[in-house]
C-alpha cells in the first residue's frame, strides 16, 4: 500500500536551498506510510520546502520554531522543532479514499501536467450557479474556448478544446466523463457547480488515447466531491441576487421622432419609408416609448445548497442537496429552475478490498423563449418594433380595446413586424422538464502483492419532456394561412436517453529502488440508447385543459424515433518513471463502434509520452529558486465517430407518413448508400510541454505548443445516374491546426505573509489550414438564402468566408460600389464576384486573466476574459442599417446615408433594393474583453463562534457580466446567433458565424453565506 501511495500522489518533488540556521530534518507519515510532496513551512517566515517520495524533509530552521506541514490534501498541523531530527511526524491528514486506491486508466495520472488543465472546484463556485458547468469554464483554461448558446439560464455552451473542428460537423464537443460516467453535451446543466470538487481537461494523445474513437475532440472529465476519511462536516451557502439585460454594445436604436423623420426623409428615395406631414409626425411622436420595456423583466436568482461528510475507521459519506432558481429577464417566462441531490461513499471492506459509488441526480425546469431571426422572437422584437406604436390596441378615440376574456388586445398595427410577439409570449404554455440521474460504483481489489483488479459501472439518464400549448385564445391562431380552425395546438417531445458502461482492469504496481511501474489490461463495454416521440394535437376546448385526449386532431406528423450505439474497447497502459525523474507512458485502445462500415467496425489508437524532471537533477537541487522545472513530449492518434450518422452503414428504405400512391403508403430506398468502409475521422496529435515553478512556488506556469492532423472526413460521392442517382459516403480530406497555450500564476508576497494577492493568466493562440480536400481546390459550406457563404479552400482556414468586397459609396450618386474578381470597381452587385478571404468565425486567440487577493479576513476575486481574430457575419447590423429589409425601427446611424454629390463616409442612397447582405461591410471582427466577474467577500474570525457549533463563516457580494469593451456592432459574444436557426450539432454550422438577436447576457448582482458546522 506505501508503495502505491508513493507512485500515485501528485509528483512535485520541489526543493530550496537557503542556509540560514540548522538544518532540521523529519520525516511526514500518515496512517498509510510516507507523505509524499506534503509542504513545509517555517511559520512567520517564507523558508518552505516538500517532502521526497519517502516522506523525508530538510529544512533550514531553529530549535523553537513551528513547522507547518500541509498534504496535498489541504490538511494542515503545527509540530515545535524541539531537535534537529525530529524523526517521524503524524500528519492526521484528511485522506481522499479515492486517491489511495486509485488504480483506474481512466483517471489522470501524469506527474507531469503538461497537455492537462486542471480547474479546480473553487473557481467555479463564484459564478452564478445557474450557469452551466461548461460555460463557467470560459477563460479558466488554455486550450478551451467556451460561450454560452444563449443568455437564458440554464443554457449549455458551445465549448471547443484546441480549435477541434470537423469540415462538415462545425465545431466538434468534446467527450465528457462525470464521475466515470459519460454525458452528452447538453445534459452538464443537470450538474450543481457546488458538487464538484475539479474539472480536468485532457488535451494531448497519451491520456486521450484511453478514450480511443471518441478522444480525438479532447476529453472534459468532472470528479464531484469525494468522501475523505477523517473529515465530518456540514456546509451551508445561501444566495440571492437580481440582474437586468445588458444592452447591445454600439448599437443605439432610435427614439419615435428620428424613426419618423428617417421613414419621411427615406420616402423620397422611391417607394420605401412613409411620407407623413409634420402635425403627423408630432402626433405618433407621442407615443414614445421603449419596447424593450414590455419585453423585458429584472431577474432574480437564489441559490441554496447544504452538504454533509462523515466519516468513520474505514468508511466516509458525503452528501448535498441544492436548490437554484433564475427567473431570466423575458416576461411571461419563468426561467430556469433546478433541484439536485448526490450522495457518495468510501469504504474499506477489507484491507485488500474496496467499494465506493457516487450517486447524482437533478430535476430541472425551464421555459425558453423563441429565439428565431423574425418576429416570433421577443428579441428581435424588442430591438425592431417601432417606438411609436404602442403596446395595447387603442380605438380611434384611444380607449384601450379588449378581448372577449377582458384582457387588454397587444397591439398588431405599425409595430414594423405586423407578428403578436406579446401575445404568443403570454398565450403559449412553453416548458421544457428533464430528469437527469448519473453517476458510477466501483469495486477494487489486490489479487496479489502488487496486483490488483477493478470492475466498474457509470451511467447518465436523462429523461425530458417539452410541453408546447398554443391556446385557442392567442391571436397567432387565426393570423396564419391557413388560419388554425379549430384553434389551440398542443406539440410533446419525449426524449428517453440511457447512456452507460461497464470496465473491468488488472493493473501491477511495483517500485523497487528509484524505478516505479504500471501496467495495466482493461475493457470497456458502452451504450447509448435513445428514444424520442412527438406528439402534435390540433382544437382544444379552452385554454387550460392540454391533454391531447381533448383535442380534436391527432396530427399526422406525430413521429417515433429511437437509435442504439454500442462501442467495446481493449485498453492497455504501460507507465513507467525512474526516481520519478524520467517518465515513459503509453496508452493503447482497440475500439469497435456501430457507427462505422461493416468492414470497419474496429480501429487501433494510441499515444505515448516521455517527460523529464529536471528540478530533480544533482546539479539542479541546489538551486534556491527553481522548484520545478519538466519538460514533456507526446504523440498518438484518435478517433471521432460522433460525425458517423447513426445507421448510416445501412442501406435504409424510406416510409414517408403522409403520402400515399393509390391509397397505398410508398416506400423508396434512402439515397444514401449503407457504406461499409467508411469510418471515424482521424486525429495525429503531437504537443511539448515545459512546466516550471520559480521563487518558492511563488511563479508558476506551463506552456504548450501543439499540432493536430485531422483526417478521413466524411464526403458525398454521387454514383453514376444509371445506377440510380446514389451516393455513398467516403473518408478523405486533411486539416492541421498549431497553436501554444500558455499559462501562468504568480503570487506577488509569500504565504507566510498576511497579505496575499495572486495574479493568473492564460493564453491560446492557433492557427488552421486545410491541407487536402478529396482533390478539390474548395468546397463551398451553404448557408441560408442570402448570406455571406462559409468555404473550405486549400491553404485557407476551414470555414473562411467567401464574400463580394465592399468599395464603399460613389459620392457622386450614392450608388454602392464593389470590388470585381479582378479588382475593378462596379456598382452592380453580382454574388459570382465572391472571392476568399483570410476570414473565419473560429478565432485564433482566446484565454482569461484575473486576481485573487486576501487580507485578515477579506478577500477580492476578480476574472477577465477575451477572445480575438475571429469574424461574425452581423446580421443585427444589416437589419438595423438596411432601409427595407424588415421595416421597422433602425440605429441611428442609418440615417447617416448618401443625399447629395460630394457626401463621403455615407450609407448608400436608400432603395427599394436595400442593401447587400452578402458583403464584407456586414462581416465584423468579433474581438472583445470582457470583466466576467469580481466578487469581494469576509470570512469572520472562528473565535466568535467558539460556543457555537459553527466552524466559520463568509459573506460576500459578486457581480458578473460587468462589462464589455469591443468594438462590435452588436453582442460579439455569440454562440449561435438565434438557438433555433443556427443550432450546435447542425450540418456545417460553426458557433459564432452569425449574430442576430438572441437571448443576451444578463448582468447580474448578488449576496451570498457560507457557513460551515
């Protein structure tokens, strides 16, 4: 057990060589032998040192000091140096039961952390808790770029690790793991932030190899909080807060009068805007007012949560449940609403056996508002409706006028988008609930000295049901054409998802001298089950009662649906280190997948890894200011089958529901031919590492250059007409993307002072090319009808825009001008006149910076993040220029357009043509830093509750989404643009390629106590 301790706790042998007094010498043990990398602080003083893998330390003190001794655990106790050799110190530590028997290779282990981020639990916690665990993690880790789809709580993010891109799947997710469980990307909502104890970020092959035919998109693996023995505790945190929409950044909408006058001055141009008199303009002037006031709300946010750990000789629990509610800032909607529960165990059954589980669940609500580019959407609506229309329908004597319910009628009429955004927002019962259960169990061995074997069990089901009630009262019934007759349409969606796995590993363990070794065997048995049903209804008789069986009509696009994935794998991990000094791993899987070609079922995947402690070097160790110092290399290849379709090696027929040949139903084959070679795409991973700490600890950091080959994409291949007009499906094509990651953590004053501020940054540049494209120069990616179009191209960024060139206005006529293929000027806009440009929306430079700071008692914590080089193709922009597009309001920059020979920094003259969406002047570059958040808290002295059964105590107060500085037209934090047109998982759809108007962010305020028993 003592030599398993000392290989797997955490490897930083640090050393520091300061001759001041004696040299005092011990050695640290726990109940399970030497305490391997526990710090030891001379107390009042920065002289620190870390025990070697045999628990031994030397450290530069006096007799009558106290030394500090602190495990890697966190737990700390005092011991008087009474002697020089003060022998063997009892460090009653805190133990984690997880890391003493962990033997798992599925778990993290490199002493050297390069091609990993590791982001602990703490950093999370200050956020809002209604945030999803994925977008909590935008700025906290190199190599990570995540924004959140949408504003609305609840809401998952778009997260990409190191630029991992598919050229007809976007941008690809990443694998998560949770507690050895895996989980789809949309379902990390269904985890509290406060259950988790660490997020690890796996980057480089020789870990990700593990994870074979899915690793190749990097691996997000969330531990929730283990029990540890020698702890028993209760915490309470209680929050509560408000927040309010945060305007568009540069974008400032113009009030009744200027939207009157722009419609009559623009009128002269031809038949658009509306010609009025000045008695008429003063009149609807009026009525002045902001619609954003009618659609919006403040939120309010509350947060409680309440754990317990207990523990006893040979046994520890802990357990937590959490309640968060956010309202969101939309009327007529409730928000987001979530209760979670999870309970975990530790138990030594034996000394040579041992059992443990960690159990999670959570039951959400959420209602989310439209989120399209039209006036369905209250977004698009609150931005667009004309000022000087009012809310609620007046009669021509301007008495409100009402429904036959008594209510008062929303307003129809010149509002710009003719849509009753209101009242589908008040009359549509819209709710979306899901229960989500996952976690995993384990049972461990030692067969044999040295030997030891574990079988395992993780699993994640999610069951969620959207309700959607149009009720016979809302006018959109009868506004549509047809007209809804009878009135009232009701549309379930049922989703049942069970995905799990089951391991079984033999792993030897030996240390004898300075070597150390690991040899592990493993399989992995996974399934992914899925099963949809919707349901649509027509006619209900009043507005209330939802249950199909009163409807009128069973609709005839009610469907089912349901799919199974199977995946098994043989693992196989060899690691070794000498002195802990030199280090050697390499990771084998042979993966089978359902998804691929018959005649490709399985797949070899691998990585290795060699790494170099120079810190440990004779000639190193007496250095007084480098601790650390390692260097790392890695390579192997992976996988990604999640771009596979799903039976998409089967040759399908298809059974359309509504269509009929002589009263029969038809069926007709799929054009898509079963393949039977076609497989995962391929990912070559090369990454070197330097990892260094510096002064004491005090300067810490890693940095990372990398290159990944992704190959074997999937493309179509239209057969010969004779055969029918089929295609089949092949691997080809290759793109590369380099880039560095670098990260950084100073502490300004040593630990021994009372006085404490650390500084972190970090920092991801990368840069794509397409290197092969099936023989192809480039492959235009579709978009919808009139946008700027997304293009593969050889030697280009995949997903560059391809877009006619702006030339600016003709001051003579205030004609718009545009660059030809040749680079001559013409007033004629022809889209053939597109050409590429070294443009893309996947950026090339993200990351975070921020601060921590305490002081008797007070804390500050503040965090920035930024992202550069990519650019958005601004639809807000246009609609809010574009003088006839949608009719309705406009900035107030659009009036600053051409009106006489000679004008310059001029729109063009305004037309019933409008203008060119499809150009570069609309495409923006979406650079932006923004303050995400400062919290300042105070942790109250424990003397004050020393008859109390209370350990401490902290308040603090905390702002997020403070503030943005861009230079965006608009929300340049995007992730995709309207959730319901430009959806993540789409068919060529990379986030952040276009901005409309979708839910944005809330700033937000709040109060928060934690009080621990």
């Amino acid at each position: 057990m003592r030599t398993k301790f000392a290989f797997l706790s955490a490897l930083f042998l640090l050393f520091a060589g300061q001759v001041i007094f004696a040299q005092v010498t011990g050695t640290v043990h726990d109940d399970f032998g030497p305490v391997v990398d526990a710090e030891v602080i001379v107390k009042g003083t920065d002289v620190s040192t870390y025990t070697n893998e045999k628990g031994n330390f030397t450290i530069e003190a006096k007799v009558g000091d106290i030394l500090v001794v602190t495990d890697i655990m966190g737990s700390s106790k005092d011991f008087k140096v009474g002697k020089l050799n003060m022998g063997t110190l009892n460090l009653e530590s805190a133990v984690e039961l997880d890391v003493i028997t962990l033997t798992s290779v599925f778990d993290p282990r490199e002493a050297i952390q390069s091609g990993i981020t590791v982001v602990g639990g703490d950093k999370l916690e200050n956020l809002n808790p209604s945030m999803s665990v994925d977008e909590m993690l935008q700025g906290k880790a190199s190599g990570v770029f995540s924004v959140s789809q949408s504003g609305n709580p609840g809401s998952v993010a778009n997260i990409n690790v190191r630029g991992a891109i598919s050229l007809y799947g976007g941008m690809r997710p990443p694998l998560y793991v949770v507690d050895g469980s895996y989980m789809d990307e949309d379902d990390v909502n269904g985890i509290n932030p406060n259950d988790i104890e660490e997020v690890k970020i796996l980057k480089e092959a020789s870990q990700t190899a593990v994870y074979g035919a899915r690793g190749a998109n990097g691996v997000v693996i969330i531990k929730t909080k283990t029990p540890r023995r020698g702890v028993t505790k209760m915490s309470f945190k209680s929050r509560f807060g408000f927040g309010n929409m945060i305007p568009l950044s540069n974008v400032n909408l113009m009030n009744a009068r200027e939207l009157l006058e722009y419609e009559n001055n623009i009128s002269e141009f031809g038949s658009i805007g509306i010609p009025r008199t000045p008695e008429q303009i003063d009149e609807l002037a009026k009525y002045d007012h902001k619609w954003a006031d009618a659609f919006y709300k403040r939120s309010y946010l509350t947060s409680q949560y309440f754990s317990v750990q207990t523990s006893g000789e040979k046994s520890a629990t802990t357990m937590s449940v959490g309640y968060d509610y956010n309202s969101g800032t939309v009327q007529e909607y409730k928000g987001f609403e979530r209760i979670t529960g999870s309970v975990g165990n530790r138990t030594e059954l034996r000394d040579w056996l041992r059992m443990g589980y960690n159990l999670n669940a959570s039951y959400a609500t959420q209602d989310r508002p439209r989120d399209r580019r039209n006036g369905q959407s209250p977004f698009v609506a609150a931005v667009m409706y004309k000022p000087y229309a009012p809310v609620y329908l007046h009669d021509a004597d301007g008495n409100l006028v009402y429904d036959d319910y008594g209510d008062p009628k929303y307003n129809t009429i010149n509002t710009g988008l003719g849509y009753p955004t209101l009242d589908e927002m008040k009359y549509t019962d819209r709710e979306e609930r899901s229960f989500k259960l996952f976690g995993s169990a384990f049972l461990e061995m030692d067969v044999l000295k040295n030997v030891s074997a574990r079988t395992s069990f993780g699993a994640t089901y999610d069951r969620r049901v959207l309700e959607n009630f149009l009720q016979p009262r809302a006018l959109l019934n009868g506004m549509v054409t047809p007209p809804i007759d009878p009135p009232g349409t009701k549309r379930d969606t049922s989703v049942d998802n069970l995905i799990y796995n089951w391991r079984n590993e033999l792993t030897y363990s030996n240390s004898w001298g300075d070597h150390n070794l690991m040899i592990t065997a493993a399989t992995e048995y996974a399934e992914d089950k899925y099963y949809r049903l919707f349901l649509s209804s027509q006619g209900f008789p009043n507005n209330f009662q939802n249950v199909h069986s009163l409807a009128d009509i069973i609709l005839a696009e009610s469907t089912s649906s349901r799919y199974l994935v199977r995946r098994f794998g043989y693992i196989g991990m060899f690691t070794y280190n000498y002195n802990n000094k030199y280090f050697l791993d390499a990771y084998f899987r042979r993966d089978g997948s359902s998804l691929t070609g018959w005649d490709n079922l399985f797949g070899n995947f691998w990585g290795g890894s060699v790494g170099w402690d120079i810190a440990r070097e004779d000639f190193m160790i007496s250095s007084s200011w480098v601790n650390k110092l390692s260097l790392r290399a890695s390579y192997g290849e992976l996988g990604d089958d999640g771009v596979l379709n799903t039976y998409g090696n089967l040759f399908a027929m298809n059974q359309p529901s509504n269509q009929y040949y002589n009263g029969q139903t038809i069926v007709f084959p799929n054009y898509n031919v079963g393949f039977k070679d076609t497989t995962w795409e391929k990912v070559r991973k090369m990454n070197f590492g330097l990892e260094f700490s510096l002064f004491n600890h005090r300067l810490r950091g890693k940095f990372d250059y990398f290159q990944d080959y992704k190959t074997n994409f999937l493309f179509n291949n239209d057969l010969s007409p004779t055969m029918g007009g089929f295609q089949e499906t092949i691997n080809a094509g290759e793109f590369v993307n380099r880039g560095i990651e670098v990260e950084l953590n100073f502490d300004l004053f040593s630990k021994a002072s009372d006085l404490q501020v650390s500084l972190f940054a970090n920092f991801t540049n990368l840069k794509y090319e397409v290197t092969d494209l099936n023989g192809l120069d480039e492959i235009p990616v579709p978009q919808f009808e009139g946008a700027a179009t997304l293009t593969h191209a050889i030697g280009y960024s995949p997903y560059s825009w391809k877009v006619v060139r702006y030339a600016g206005v003709d001051p003579e006529n205030g004609d718009a001008l545009y660059y030809d293929l040749d680079g001559n000027i013409t007033n004629v806009y022809d889209p053939n006149n597109a050409v590429l440009l070294d443009k893309s929306p996947l950026p090339t430079i993200y990351g975070g910076f921020g601060l921590t700071a305490s002081y008797k008692g007070f804390d500050i914590a503040a965090d920035f993040t930024y992202t550069m080089g990519n650019y958005i193709n601004n639809l807000t922009k246009f609609w809010l220029l574009d003088p006839v597009t949608i009719a309705a309001n406009h900035d107030v920059s659009a009036s600053n357009y051409w009106q006489s020979p000679g004008d310059t920094d001029v729109l063009p003259k305004p037309s019933s043509a409008g203008y060119e969406f499809g150009t570069d002047y609309f495409l923006e570059k979406g650079d932006y830093l923004r303050f995400r958040s400062l919290t300042v808290g105070y942790t109250f002295n424990s003397k004050l509750f020393e008859n109390l059964p209370i350990d401490g105590v902290r308040i603090y107060v905390q702002a997020q989404n403070i503030y943005v500085w861009t230079k965006y037209f608009g929300n340049p934090i995007v992730g995709d643009g309207s959730t319901e047109d430009f959806s993540i998982g789409a068919d060529n759809y990379v986030s952040g390629s276009y901005s409309a108007f979708s839910y944005p962010q809330t700033r937000t305020f709040s109060f928060g106590i934690n009080v621990n028993f």
